[in-house]
C-alpha cells in the first residue's frame, strides 16, 4: 500500500525513510538485491585470501589453506587470476549485460547469474588445477557482469523518484561489505581450508 494506511502504521515511529514507511515491498527487494551483491564481491575477492607466497610448500598444513600450495601455481599465475582471467571476460560479458537487462525479464536473468557464479565457486573447491581454477574464474567474470544492470534496472522500476538515490546508494554498498567479508574468509580459511571455503562460499548464493 502506498497510502501509509493501518497495514504499514507501525513503522510511523522509526527514523526510516518515507518511502520505505509508506511502502516496504520495494525496499524489501533492494535489501535482497544488497544481499546478492554482498555475495558477488565476496566471491569475487575470495581469492586474493587464499593464497600465500611465503608459505612452506612442504607442509600438508600449506596445502590445504592456500591454493597456490595445493595447485602449485606461482605469483604469475596468480596475477592472471586475479586479473585478466576475470576482469577480460567481465569487460567484455558487460557489453551484453545491459542490452539483457532491456530485452529480458531482469530478475530471471539476475537469478541465473547469481546460480552461476554460486556453482562456479563450489566447483573451484574441486580444481586440480591452476587451469582449472583459471577457467571457472572466467565464468565467474561473465556471470557477475549480469549483475549491475539488472539491479539498477530493477530498481529503477521499483522507485519512481522518492527513494530511487538512496536505494541505489543501499545496493551499492554492497561493494563494500563484500569486500570485508572476503578478508574475514582468513578466518574460514583457518578452519576449513581453501577448498572448503570455497565451498561454503558458493552455497551461501544457491
């Protein structure tokens, strides 16, 4: 409702924004939008925490926390991870990602997205390989592409003026928290181990 009526009366109270007293629903599809970008930075970073050039190779112990131990890539290797094997295919899956956004339906091409790069992560607790692992992190890159223009797409439909700034500035906050919650992934990582991290990482977006 839209009227501020009964159905939404105890909310008058909370310094929340009007928009959002008058009418939650769309506010409760941002806070789901935040959710999935929170998970697309944290997967996207996750990497950079597991891996360490100083570690012993010769310990069971350096394995199983850092994937260039296990996979035995070097620091080159690793450049190309954290860089062109994602960032070139995501350049170039950007380029068709707005045009999806304008012909489909936006939140069925945000959900296959999102179930993508999810599996891509559980499948990279799998690799056997820094090929392996380089390859699933491109599908990583084309499926995160998706991402932004179905959100801001969808939330523009959402908001007609009133509130359309501060929900993108909510969503896009995202960024942020994700990227915190990837550094904390240390600590998975010191439980769990590198494989299972990841694993634990791709279930929380399916």
């Amino acid at each position: 409702r839209r009227d501020g009526g009964p159905q939404w009366g105890f909310l008058e109270g909370l310094p929340l924004p009007q928009s959002f007293k008058d009418n939650p629903g769309p506010w409760a599809a941002v806070a789901l939008l935040l959710g999935i970008n929170i998970h697309n930075q944290w997967t996207r970073a996750l990497v950079y925490y597991l891996v360490s050039f100083k570690a012993d190779p010769s310990l069971d112990a350096s394995k199983q926390l850092y994937m260039n131990v296990d996979l035995g890539f070097d620091e080159a290797q690793y450049s190309l991870l954290a860089s062109f094997a994602f960032t070139l295919l995501y350049t170039v899956a950007s380029l068709f990602a707005g045009r999806a956004a304008d012909k489909f339906d936006r939140a069925k091409v945000l959900v296959a997205a999102t179930a993508l790069w999810s599996l891509s992560t559980c499948a990279t607790a799998l690799a056997v390989s820094f090929d392996n692992v380089a390859a699933l992190r491109g599908i990583l890159g084309v499926s995160q592409a998706f991402v932004g223009p179905q959100a801001y797409g969808l939330i523009a439909s959402l908001f007609s003026g009133q509130g359309l700034a501060t929900a993108n500035s909510v969503y896009a906050s995202g960024v942020y928290v994700g990227g915190a919650l990837a550094s904390l992934s240390i600590l998975l990582d010191q439980q769990l181990g590198w494989r299972d991290t990841n694993l634990v990482a791709g279930v929380v977006g399916l």
